[in-house]
C-alpha cells in the first residue's frame, strides 16, 4: 500500500482539520455494479487485525480482510476537470464499473 505525495498531503490537512486521528482507513465493501466498493475513513485507534502502512509520512489503515484486495494499491489525489479526489490505483481490480465507484477482481 502506497499513498502519492498528493494524497499524503490532502490526508495530513484532512486529519489536522479534523483535530485528531492516527491515519486513513482503506477498506473493500461488498458493493456496486461490479461487486466491490473502496470505503475510506478516519482512524482514531486501530485493532488487532489491522495492518498498518507508513508512506509518505501518513499512516494508511488495512482490515485483514480487504489486505489481499488492496495489496499493491496506490491511494493517489486527482483532479479531473472541476472535480478532485482520491483515486485507485488498484492492479488487483480486473473490471470497473462506468461511474467508477465500483470494481472486480
């Protein structure tokens, strides 16, 4: 797991804003058109089966069940026309849906 310069930096000014927390949780739902979901939340403590990335001087949170899913995955930050956000870079997603929300393995 890795995170761009980009995305270190809007997760750094996300967590100082917030006021609190140990870093970024990147998790896989079972959802959308094609089967999977990325859900990102703040972290204040982790658990037990969590796996913990340090890069680019944020920590990036995994769940042992998303950790095979999102192996290799690069959380990048994008802006595409007036929109910006949090990309995937994902060479474990095989397929994609058309509004991008949603992936297969």
């Amino acid at each position: 797991m890795t995170v761009s310069p980009k995305a270190a930096k809007q997760i750094s000014k996300a967590l100082t804003q917030r006021g609190s927390g140990l870093g970024l949780r990147l998790a896989v739902k079972t959802s959308g058109c094609s089967g999977y979901a990325y859900a990102l939340e703040f972290v204040d403590a982790t658990g037990p089966e969590d796996q913990v990335f340090d890069t680019e001087g944020v920590k990036l949170i995994v769940d042992a069940q998303s950790l095979p899913l999102l192996d290799g995955t690069e959380l990048d930050w994008v802006r595409e026309g007036l929109n910006e956000g949090f990309k995937f870079h994902n060479p474990n997603a095989s397929a994609a849906c058309g509004c991008g929300e949603s992936f297969a393995v």
